[in-house]
C-alpha cells in the first residue's frame, strides 16, 4: 500500500504547524501528561503520562477492564480528563476547537460502529469522514465522492459501497469504516480492537492492511487497542501496557513484551515467543 493511497487520492500529511498553545510539544503527535480518569468516583485511569512521536506506531496492550478504550477516548478529545493536561497534533485541548482536531483523527472501533444506522450507504459513511461526521451532511464534491470511491477500491470493499451498512458483513464494516478514516487526510489514526468479531481469515488479512498502511511514509500515526499479542503486526514499534488503569510498561516493543511485563499485566504466569516480527503467547502454567 505504500504510496498508492498518496498518488490516488492525494493522501498527504502536512506537519502540525501547532498554535502555540502546546507547552513547546509540537514535536510529538501526541502527549498525555499525568492523566487521571475518575468516573462515578471510581478511578479508572491513573497518573498516565505517555507521549507519541512522529514515525513511531503504538499498541495499547491489556486485559479487559484496564482502560484502553478509555485512554484512547481521552486521546480523540470524546472524553476529558479529571486531571491532567491531553495535546495531540500541536494542540492542547482546552484551547482549541475539538470538532476541528478530531477531523485530523481516525477513529476504527466499536465507539463508532455503534452510531452507524443500519440503513447508513457505506459510500455516505466514507464521504462523511471528511467532515468528522456519520453520514453526509452536506453535499460532497464530484472529487470527494471519487477519493471515497478509490479508498474503499484500495481497501477492497468497493463491491459493497452500495448496499445498507447493517448487512455488511464484520470484516467489510471494519474496512469501510478504515476508509472513512482515511477520508479527512488523518495524522493520527486510532484503532479499538478492529478485530474484534472477524474469523481467523478477515483478520489476517485486515491485519496486514495496516501493516501496509503503517508502512507508508505519508500515512498517519498508529494506534492499534487490543489484548491479543498475536494482533500485533511488525510496524508497530512500540508498546503502552495497562494494568487496572495504570502504565505498567511503555517503549519499545523488544522491550515491553517480555515474560515479566506480560505476566504483571495480566496477572497471570505467561510465555512469549517472537516469530518472524509477529509475537504468540502461552500461558506458562507448570
């Protein structure tokens, strides 16, 4: 995929220019800093301080319950933190207007499958990304429908553009919905648990579309959500645990997926094996 989604439809990523609100971080695509997340007085992320550069693609590992899809929420500015200070893109959020930064961030997962009408055209839901909306609110351009046409060809769910998103089959509604993502030129794309659902199939080969997509140097920034080390492909380089709401490791993933690491998060005995730039895991029961 590297540089055929460019030279199709124009997908170039410019550097934030900031707006002098971001404490001097316009370097990062991202930077959470001492982050807290309290919800009916119950504690659900602590102290998180993470930060995201350019060129780097992250995993956000742990088990059910740890706070993934809460971090990420924080990250897309869907939810704010009870403390602590989120900037993404050059901006720090507070000082700025969301509706306009979220148009710079993808969004792949169930948060969003979940407001997606059943009758929705897929077509409709791609051209809606450009705009950071579910649906078409105003009438595309001749060129928008035509870059929403080729991302979905590109993506391979061109066949099924037509017909009501609720008959879409899981694997195909998670490629449109990658599609609508890439429709606003994103630098920052988030994926919660895209897998989750897709037989052994679907999953591979959604799997090694954003590994291609990772590879490509116009691309946005990755960050894939999920509890299956077998999910992570060899672009992403590196690794955010969670362990009941706090940061139990964060680097590089040679560094981060270890045996111990693992084990602490899960609370569990586990084995990793690294094959080929993939990782598997057994659990290390005697």
């Amino acid at each position: 995929m590297e540089g055929v989604i460019r030279q199709a439809v124009d997908f170039h990523i410019q550097d934030s220019e900031g707006n002098g609100n971001d404490g001097g971080q316009s370097a990062w695509i991202a930077a959470l800093q001492q982050v807290h997340f309290v919800r009916s007085r119950r504690a659900i992320l602590t102290d998180i301080t993470w930060r995201l550069q350019k060129g780097e693609h992250w995993v956000v590992l742990g088990a059910n319950g740890s706070g993934k899809t809460t971090l990420l929420l924080l990250l897309a500015g869907y939810l704010w933190p009870t403390q602590g200070s989120v900037t993404v893109l050059g901006h720090r959020f507070g000082t700025v207007d969301l509706r306009e930064v979220r148009k710079k961030i993808g969004w792949v997962g169930s948060f969003l499958q979940e407001h997606v009408p059943a009758h929705q055209k897929p077509l409709d839901l791609i051209v809606g990304g450009k705009f950071a909306s579910i649906g078409v609110y105003e009438k595309p351009s001749l060129q928008d429908t035509r870059k929403a046409e080729k991302l979905a060809e590109i993506l391979g769910c061109a066949a099924v553009v037509h017909n009501p998103y609720g008959v879409l089959s899981q694997g195909e509604k998670q490629r449109v919905l990658i599609a609508r993502a890439l429709m606003a030129n994103p630098k920052l794309l988030i994926l919660d648990e895209p897998c989750s659902g897709l037989d052994l199939v679907a999953r591979e080969q959604l799997l090694e579309t954003l590994d291609r997509l990772g590879r490509d140097a116009q691309g946005p920034t990755l960050v894939l959500v999920t509890h299956h080390l077998e999910e992570i492909m060899p672009v992403f380089s590196h690794v955010l645990v969670l362990r009941q709401g706090r940061c139990v490791a964060s680097g590089l993933k040679e560094q981060v997926l270890t045996a111990p690491v693992l084990s602490s998060a899960f609370e569990i005995p586990i084995e990793v094996e690294a094959l080929g730039g993939r990782y598997r895991t057994r659990l290390g029961f005697s």
